[in-house]
C-alpha cells in the first residue's frame, strides 16, 4: 500500500528520553504500520528502514475479559478507566490532567425518526469535554508521553480544537505551551487557543502548510525540547482516540454498534477507533461480530471522500475551502489507511456541501437538543445522504460521532439563526406576532 510521508523523520534531541526511563505502562514499544519494525519507546513517529508511521504496540492484560470489565466499570469516570489499555503509568489518574471522556451516548429517537432509521440510533456527544472538543483525549495521551521523556513544552500544528486542547492541558499540567494554527480559524477557536496563556502563532497558509513548518520546527534546533503532539509524540496521541471505541461499546453493555459514522481530518481519529474495537475483540471485552466504519468529509475538503469514490489506494491532496475548519486538512496523513479500513469493513466514506452540514447541524440541535460544530453537521449530513443512498442499512444500530461544540463555531449558522419575532413588550405586540398558544 502506498504511504504519503509528509513529515520530517529527524527526532529531536530530547532532555531524557531513554528507554529505560520510561513508563507507559501497558505499551511496549512503537511499532512501523508498514514493515512491522519495532523501536523503543521515543519521541519518534517513522520507521527508520520504511518511513512508515510508527505506532503503539502493548503488552495486554490477559486474564479473564469479566474481572477487566469490572475493573474498567469501577474505574475512574474519565478515560482513565481503560489506562490498562492505553500508553500511560498506572497511576495516571493522580496526575494534574482534565480528565476527559466518559462523554454520553445519546439514544437520539428523534433524530432517527426524521432519518428513517430502525435499528437504534446513538450520537456520541464529545462537545462536552474539558475544550469542548474530542482534542482533550488525544491531548491528555500526549501529556503522559512528553512528561515521561522530559519534554518542557507542548506544541501542535493545529485546525482550531487541538491548539485549545493543548494550551489548557499545558496550563493544567505545568508545561510551557507553543501552539500553531492557520490565520484564518473561526473566532471561538482562536479565543480558546489563547486564553489559556500559553503562546499562540497565526501562521499565514492552510493547516497543511502550518504542519509542514512544524515538521522542519522538530528537525531544527528552534524545537528543540518540543513535543509536538501530533507530530513527534503522534503515535502517542493517536491511541487517545481509541477511548471513543471503548466508551461506545461500554456504553452499548459491551456490545460493537453495528454500523459508526467518523468524521475525518488526518484519518487518526477513524484508524484509532478501529485498532481499539480490534483490541476489545482481542480481550474478549467484546463478541467479534462484523462491525461498518463509514467516513465523513466536506466537499470543500474531501480527498479521501474523492479516492474513496474513484477506487483509489492513494490520496491526492486538495486545498481546503468548507466552513468545516476543524476537518479542513487537504493532506491527510492516515488517508490510505482510512480507505483501508473502509473498505475492509463494507463502510465507505461520503461528503457533504456546507449548505448540508448546517442542516444537519441545525437537524440535530431540533431533534436532540444537541448544538454540533460544523464536524458534527458533517457526519449527521452524511449519515443522512448514506442512507437515502443506501450505503447505510437504516435497520441496523448506528453511532454517529459529535466530536465538537457548536459554540466553537457561531459563524456557520448564525446567518440562518435569530429571533422569530422582535416586538414591543406588550401583550398586543405579541398578540400581533401570531405565535401564542
Ligand atoms: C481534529 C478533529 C477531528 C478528527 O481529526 P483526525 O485528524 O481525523 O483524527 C474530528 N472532529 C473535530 C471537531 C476535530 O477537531
Ligand atoms: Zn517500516
């Protein structure tokens, strides 16, 4: 299979990175998605024979599956519960960290009445974490990898979320914060980005060419003592999104959904979620059963969406242009893997224009009573066109991904949002405006 390599391989010199020192408890050493490579635990994220990216491999709890559900049940109420399972010390729970996760599955009855479907629909509603995005899982996992081989400051090159997930989990565990962002992000982002006080930088290009620049960052001096969270700690903070996996099935009574609509940036989120469902196979937390990983995208920036369509192993780059900033990445990094997975699983991966996705977003908040960034009107948008399509079976059980607050994202419906009425406080003015009884 093809592999894009778009990011520098040259690891940093790092404060104490040695292997020895480190503890993440379960996780054994990184492994290449490629060539199967094996390498130490390190602030590292390609191969260095294949340029694959590198990935955590573990030593597993083995035992009996009941005594770890269990254990995982009384655990804490955060992702911390599934530490056993994740790249963390044990005693992570005690660290300063926002403990996120463990967010609702929502049954939304209403919202599969308007969609048609049978089988049981669930949101999975990540806008109430500590940022309000899903960001804080994948954050809090890279924390624990840069304390554990001495990193000082936290860095991200950034579509909106994960510069705020950064700056606050920086601000929370003590580490200095130096997050970058395209300059054109939505107001909510770059507020949230900044308050925490760490240092924001606006960098005059698309996500993609902010990411190039972090990647020469790690190869030169000026980063050093870095741990970008998405670059060098990568294979790290992808395993954050593994949680998604674990919770939906917990939340199920430890059932796999049938069918799970993802939206896509990278691609790690959608990857991530599969390696986890894989792994509660594995433990026996869970029956095997064949489950459908569906992707979703913008128009405006639907590069795997377009592979995807075309039979395509390999991804061709666009330049985004969709009100869907967080999702808005032209190159995505795991996009053959997303087709992989896709394909492998009978999903498949969809878009939808901006008019769709602040229906949807709209569509969700009046059935649900939920208010989604423009990455939740993107997956509710395409789960509704998979099944009027008939790529989604309508009579099986479905979760769709909410992975942000709509509060992150005013812009994109408040031209269509207002007042139905603005009157005089009188009982005749409202008389007037024909809206009581
Ligand atoms: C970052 C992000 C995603 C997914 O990102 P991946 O790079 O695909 O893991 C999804 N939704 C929101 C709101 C995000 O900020
Ligand atoms: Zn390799």
């Amino acid at each position: 299979m093809a592999v894009q390599v778009t990011e520098s391989t040259t690891a940093p010199a790092t404060p104490d990175a040695s292997a020895a020192s480190v503890d993440l408890g379960p996780a054994a050493a990184l492994s290449c998605r490629e060539c199967g490579e094996r390498f130490d635990l390190g602030p590292i994220f390609a191969c260095a024979l294949c340029f694959g990216p590198l990935e955590v491999a573990y030593d597993l709890p083995t035992g009996d599956p009941q005594a770890l559900r269990e254990r995982i049940e009384t655990g804490p109420n955060s992702i911390w519960r599934y530490a056993p399972l994740l790249p963390v010390p044990a005693d992570v729970a005690s660290k300063p960290n926002l403990n996120p996760g463990l967010t609702p599955l929502v049954k939304a009855d209403r919202l599969a009445g308007e969609l048609g479907v049978t089988g049981g629909l669930y949101v999975k509603d990540d806008s109430g974490n500590p940022t309000h995005s899903f960001k804080d899982r994948v954050v809090a996992i890279a924390v624990e990898a840069a304390r554990a081989f001495g990193f000082t400051t936290l860095s991200c090159s950034s579509t909106g979320n994960l510069a705020g997930a950064v700056g606050a989990a920086a601000a929370r565990a003590g580490f200095r914060s130096c997050v970058f962002i395209p300059h054109d992000l939505e107001a909510g982002k770059v507020v949230m980005a900044a308050v925490y006080g760490g240092e924001l930088v606006a960098i005059e290009g698309t996500y993609d060419d902010v990411n190039r620049f972090c990647s020469e960052l790690i190869g030169d001096s000026l980063g050093e003592g870095w741990g970008f969270v998405n670059v060098n700690l990568r294979p790290y903070y992808g395993e954050g999104s593994k949680t998604l996996a674990y919770e939906i099935c917990e939340q199920l009574g430890w059932e796999i959904p049938d069918q799970i609509v993802i939206p896509i940036a990278s691609g790690s989120q959608l990857t991530k979620i599969d390696k986890g469902l894989k792994e509660l196979i594995k433990l026996g937390l869970v029956e095997d059963k064949p489950y459908k990983i569906f992707g979703a995208q913008a128009e405006g920036c639907s590069p795997v969406s377009r592979a995807f369509k075309d039979g395509h192993d390999v991804v061709r780059p666009v330049k985004p242009n969709t009100i869907a900033k967080s999702l808005a990445i032209g190159n995505p990094a795991d996009g053959p893997y997303v087709l992989d997975i896709a394909r492998r699983t009978g999903g498949a991966v969809e878009d939808v224009t901006d008019e769709q996705v602040v229906d949807a977003i709209k569509l969700l908040a009046r059935t649900e009573g939920i208010f989604a960034e423009t990455a939740g009107g993107v997956t509710v948008g395409v789960t509704r066109k998979l099944i009027e399509t008939g790529q989604l079976d309508p009579a099986r059980t479905t979760v769709v991904l909410n992975t942000g607050d709509g509060l992150k994202t005013l812009d994109a419906v408040a031209p269509t949002t207002g007042p139905t009425a603005t009157i005089k406080p009188s009982l005749d003015a409202f008389r007037a405006a024909g809206l009581a009884g």
